[in-house]
C-alpha cells in the first residue's frame, strides 16, 4: 500500500507551450491530435494544428507558478495575498485545477 501524498508539497510541472495574451491572461498551446501518425498526415490539412484555452487570471496565477520548482502550498499563500477572499476555498481550488490540468497531461505533479 502506498503512502498517501501531500499535495501542498508537490512541485507542479508544465508539459505543453503557452503564450501570454495582451491582457496578461496564459494561453494553452495543445495539439489538436497526440498520435504522431495523425499528426503527420492530418495536420498539414488543417488551418489550425492546435486548440487554444485561454486562462482566468486564476488559472494564469497557478499556471505561471507551475515551474517544477515551486510547491503548490507556496502557490497558494501567494494567491492568497493576491487575490485575498476572492479565492476562497484555495486549497479546494488550486486542488480541482491542478487535478484537471493533470488529468489533460498539461502538467505533472
């Protein structure tokens, strides 16, 4: 059996390209296909190879913290001091996020 893990003390990691837009705002790179045999011959054919998902400025908080270096516990006392009661429950969700940008294999804990 395995020891349960502590997320406050994982160092998220980002796995996909991004941009910033012009309101500061992240914007998620994805590939509109992950096999390599569809890749190579169906996207040459379309106008736009990747979808593109524009962050909250939430989800670009967390995001630009998603280094590898930085521990979500540390992610969210800083959210804290930044966006104060507005982001009430933190811990709940920072955790929600950080499991669907995982779950998308956007990021790796």
């Amino acid at each position: 059996m395995s020891e349960p893990v502590n997320l406050l003390e994982l160092k998220p990691l980002r796995t996909i390209a991004w941009e910033r837009s012009g309101d500061e705002r992240i914007i998620l790179i994805y590939p509109k296909f992950r096999s390599m045999f569809l890749r190579k011959y169906l996207v040459p054919w379309l106008a736009k190879p990747n979808f593109h998902i524009q962050l909250d400025a939430y989800g670009s908080f967390i995001w630009q913290r998603c280094d590898g270096q930085t521990d979500v516990g540390r992610i969210a006392t800083e959210m804290q001091a930044e966006f104060g009661k507005q982001v009430e429950p933190v811990y709940e969700r920072i955790s929600l996020f950080l499991k669907r940008l995982e779950s998308e294999h956007f990021i790796e804990l």
